[in-house]
C-alpha cells in the first residue's frame, strides 16, 4: 500500500492510447498495454463509478494476500475512468484448456486450490456485501415475477452470513496462467460474504454459462466437451479441501441464479435460467 506510485501516472490526462496498444474489450472496459510493463483498463463511460472504485479498493487491500496484477492507481483518461496494473504476460485458463484439453484435471484442481485460498481471506467492512449485491441486481431486472423475487430474497435472508472475500466471477477466463502460477483478474464485482455463494456462482457459470453470439462452431463444441468434466473436477477439489458438502453449495444457486438475470448474457441462458429458478422455488 505504501509503495510509489510510478512517476508517469502523474501526467495521466496527457497519455494517448492507440488501438496497436490495445489488449483486449469487454463490455465494461478496454485493456491496454503501456510502457511494457503496465496495464490500463479504461472503462466505458457508462459503467458505475461505485463498481470501479470497489475493483481498486479491493485490489490494494487484497494485492499481498494472493497472486492478482497489482493495481497502482486510479486515474482518469480523456473523461474515462482507468485503473493502472501490472502487466502479466500469459494465457487465460480457458485459452489454456481449449489448447491443452488433456491438463484438465490440473488445472481444474489448480483453479479450485486457488478459490479456496481467495475464500480464506477477510475482507473489512467496507467492501460491499454480498446479500446486499444479490439483492439488488434480482431488483435490477423484471424476468422474474415480484412475488417469485420476494420469496427467493427471502429465502436469502435465511442463509448463513459470511465475512469473506467472494470474487463475484471467479471462471477459467479470469485467470492469467505465467510460469505454473495463477493469477486472478477482473475484482470489480467482489464483494464480503459467505464463500459458498462464490462457489455457488461459479458452478452455475461452469454448468450453465452460454457462448456469445459469433463464438466459433469449434470453439462451441469443445467448450461442451469439456466443461462438465471441468466442474466435475472443480467441485470435487473443492470440497475435499474445504470439508463443506455439496448441498451447502446448491443451496445458493437459487438467488445466484436470479441475480444473474440482470446481466449482458445469451436469451437461451436466460431462458435456461429462468427454468431452473422455476423448478427450484417448488420446493422453497
């Protein structure tokens, strides 16, 4: 936390990125390479400063627990927010299991070692918490009647509260793979809660996240190979580490599940989804 801030980060507002710098978009941000050594993640305009600000904060506190690019700053680029990372040159999980399908086990049980880890460690009080970020975005959306919405919140009311550092969407392509060692991206949706809904989360992306439009037919096809086993080996690892059963788990997917129809996702997911909640509430 006390270490300085590198000294070009002072003239932020005169730094011009190009698209030759440019790393990688998603919906929330751009990623670019600076300096060599740096990464700046320049959010769109339009995403929540709050959401941003919580990335950072956690970022500093979390930088000397577990293995994530360091964050140096916060800063603002031609009227966009940005925060500066170390770059760590690698592959994602993901790029890393479509291109080697046989080190599945490893990196499925290297993935559920690393999310044990992130779950062992507190998180003060003022980052966000996790019913309360569940809640909201159920609230953010109206695919779900109200009085469905009602009864799943208060059914999350009545799970057991936690105090732990949650990642929000802890997946294969959250991970950058360097030399054996995983590091984790992407902390804007963390929050302070009950670990096994992270892990509740994480199975439901595993299981049931759905490929963008324009995602390869190849790409598609061994995503479907794969990812079953993936979990499979995931959750197993998982559990065995931690001693928690399965059914601890499960228990969170009905409120993960309807908070997870707010976001940018596929209409057959959030039709799949919608399915699952359907049946699920039957026995709530």
């Amino acid at each position: 936390m006390g270490e300085p801030i590198p000294a070009w980060i002072d003239g932020a507002q005169s730094i011009h990125l190009t698209q030759e710098q440019l790393l990688g978009q998603g919906r929330t941000a751009e990623v670019y390479l600076y300096q060599k050594k740096y990464v700046i993640k320049l959010f769109r305009s339009s995403f929540p400063k709050p959401a941003i600000d919580n990335e950072y904060l956690v970022c500093r506190a979390i930088g000397s627990l577990i293995d994530i690019p360091k964050a140096h700053a916060q800063m603002v680029i031609d009227g966009r927010d940005a925060i500066v990372f170390d770059f760590v040159r690698g592959e994602s999980g993901m790029k890393y299991l479509l291109r080697n399908p046989w080190g599945l086990k490893h990196l499925a049980e290297q993935f559920a070692s690393l999310h044990a880890r992130i779950h062992a460690t507190s998180m003060p009080d003022e980052v966000p918490g996790l019913k309360a970020i569940l809640i909201r975005n159920m609230n953010m959306h109206d695919l779900l009647p109200a009085e469905s919405k009602k009864k799943i919140i208060d059914y999350l009311e009545g799970l057991p509260e936690g105090a732990t550092l949650c990642h929000g969407d802890y997946h294969p392509d959250n991970i950058i793979l360097q030399d054996g060692k995983a590091f984790v991206l992407d902390w804007m949706t963390a929050s302070r809660g009950n670990p096994l809904a992270d892990v509740a989360r994480t199975a439901v992306l595993l299981q049931w996240a759905q490929p963008g439009p324009g995602t390869p037919g190849v790409i598609r096809a061994l995503l479907g190979a794969v990812r079953n086993k993936f979990y499979n080996r995931y959750i197993n690892h998982y559990l065995k580490l931690t001693g928690v059963g399965l059914e601890d788990v499960t228990r969170w997917e009905l409120p993960v599940m309807a908070a997870r129809l707010m976001e940018w996702i596929p209409k057959t997911e959030k039709e799949l989804l919608i399915s699952k909640i359907n049946n699920k509430l039957k026995s709530v």
